[in-house]
C-alpha cells in the first residue's frame, strides 16, 4: 500500500503528519510505503521520519 501524506511541518506549530506516520507504521509495518509531501524542501518533519 502507498500513502501520501501531508502536514509534516514540526516546528512551533506542529502539522499532524508525523504523528499520523508514526501511527500508521506501528500498524502496518513495513507493508506500506510513505510519501511525504511539503511545501519547503527544508521542512523539519520530512527529516524526522525513522
């Protein structure tokens, strides 16, 4: 499965995008594949993802 996801600015007004990863690898595992969108190629969240 591939799922896109967005929000994943995680400075001083957190997106829920991380956190929605987090959860959605706890379940799935390795069986999914996560694209991360952002508007900054600087954006803290992309770089954050395990």
């Amino acid at each position: 499965m591939i799922i896109a996801i967005t929000g994943l600015n995680a400075n001083d007004n957190p997106g829920p995008g991380v956190a929605v990863i987090r959860a959605l690898r706890e379940e799935f595992g390795s069986a999914l594949t996560i694209i991360g969108l952002s508007y900054e190629s600087l954006e803290p969240g992309i770089y954050r993802i395990p």
